[in-house]
C-alpha cells in the first residue's frame, strides 16, 4: 500500500539558523518550529495513530538576528487502519482551563475531545527528537511513543523518502524550501514542506498529498482546501540524487507558486 491508496476521510497542520527567543503574545514561542513540524506517529494492532504539526512563524529584524513577532499553531490528530484514514483539526488555546480542547505550550501537548473518545496527553524531548505520553482512543488507554514515520526495519524504503534541500533559482525570488518524504509501519507515504519566502512569513509542516508515484519519478499535490491546490511534478537525475520538477496549477497549467522546483538530498 501507498499513500496513493489512502481513502481519507475529514472529520472534523525552516528557519535554518537560530532565532533569538522572544515572547510574543505573552507565550514564549516555538524558536526552532523545523523540528517540531511535521507528522509524529506510533504503530499498533489497530494501525497508526498520529499528530501532525503546523507552525506559521512572523518575524523582524535581520536574518542574523531575527526576532519572533508572532507565531500560530494547528495541529491535526489522524488515525489510519486498512488503508482507511480519519483526521481531527485543533487550534491550541492560550487558556490552562481543564475543559480546553487543546493546549500547547512548546513542549506539552493536550488535546479532549469527548465527542470523539480522544484524550492525548504527549511532552517532546528535543535531545531524543519523540514525544512520549499518554493516549486515549475508544475507551483505550495506552502509554506511547511518538516518533517520525519510517517503515519495518525488514522493509527497503522508496528511494524518494528522506529530506531534500531546495536548490536557488536562476531567477526570481530566494525560495527557501524542504521537502520532506516519510514512509510509515504500514508503508503509506506522508510529505511535507517547509518554506520560509522572507522573515515575516515562515511556515514549517505544508501538508503535501502524494499523487502518483513511480521508481522515477513522483507527483504532489498541496492541500489548500480554502482556495487553488498546486502540483508539484518531478523526476529524479541520473546520479540519483536530486529531483527535478516544476510547478503546476491544479489543471496542468504553468503558475508561479512559491517554492524550489529543483531538491537535492541532504545527506
């Protein structure tokens, strides 16, 4: 199975150098948001379970020193068995209240959702990169470990998982951008992206849908449900090593869109 073959179902997201940590809002805010971006999963009898991070980042000064103005989280919960996928979208609150349906605060992370039987209770560790907690699901408790998508250790994963490093165009804007590429125990892709066009707009953790993929090549779809939805199309080199594509309106047709169209894999 591929992520190609997931049925989903909606039921109810890089600054490469250090930021100075500053308080905006009153919170102290996430300073290194690429690490926490992303998919954070465990595996089971009853499939997978995870959360799914999206950060947007604002900030002034100078790419030296920049300082944090402002900063949104939104967190989606999924859960994935036989090929059937379900996900649940939270917006952290700023409120300790024992009735609040999410709160997060950089590090711990808890969601209630009664209407669903879900109750998660995780705390990152930067040092050993996972979350580790408690999670609640259909009257089932159980302690977890949450960490980044990777399948059986028996299991060669696709060539194209792994982090690829956007490459400067010839022309235009400085596109700085990750793309990210995870296989989970069940072997369904997850892919991410990373952008950050200037200071004030930074956003870690882009949803991306796979499309199609083939032993060369590979097809992406952004996941703006509010308004126009990209492609991202593109094929491997000859030494294997970077993926060279370019980016599509949803018809196929040629539009400008705000990310490397060129990745090499880091290593």
């Amino acid at each position: 199975m591929t992520g190609a073959n997931v049925n989903r179902r909606i039921s109810t997201a890089v600054v490469w150098s250090s930021l100075w940590c500053a308080t905006a809002l009153g919170q102290q805010p996430i300073v290194h948001p690429e690490r926490l971006a992303g998919p954070w999963e465990v595996s089971g009898a009853s499939g997978i379970d995870g959360v799914f991070l999206h950060l947007s980042t604002h900030a002034r000064g100078t790419a030296d020193e920049p300082v944090i103005t402002g900063q949104s989280v939104s967190i989606g919960v999924y859960h994935r068995h036989s090929g059937d996928e379900t996900w649940g979208y939270y917006s952290p609150s700023r409120s300790e209240a024992a009735d609040a349906a999410c709160v997060f605060d950089g590090r711990r992370l808890r969601i209630r959702n009664d209407a669903v039987g879900l109750q998660l209770d995780v705390t990152f560790d930067a040092m050993t990169e996972r979350w580790t907690g408690m999670w609640l699901r259909d009257g089932q408790r159980r302690e977890v470990v949450l960490e980044r998508p990777r399948p059986p250790s028996n299991v060669a994963p696709s060539w194209f998982t792994g982090d690829w490093d956007g490459r400067p165009e010839a022309s235009g804007p400085d596109r700085r951008t990750r793309l990210h590429v995870a296989q989970s125990f069940d072997l369904a892709f997850t892919v991410w992206m990373d952008r950050v066009m200037l200071l004030a707009d930074q956003r870690h953790g882009e949803r991306l849908t796979l499309e199609s993929i083939a032993p060369d090549a590979i097809t992406l779809e952004t996941t703006n449900g509010a308004g126009v939805r990209d492609r991202y199309q593109a094929t491997r080199s000859a030494d294997g090593l970077t993926l060279v594509g370019a980016w599509l309106g949803i018809a196929g047709s040629s539009r400008s869109f705000n990310a490397s169209s060129t990745f090499r894999r880091m290593p």
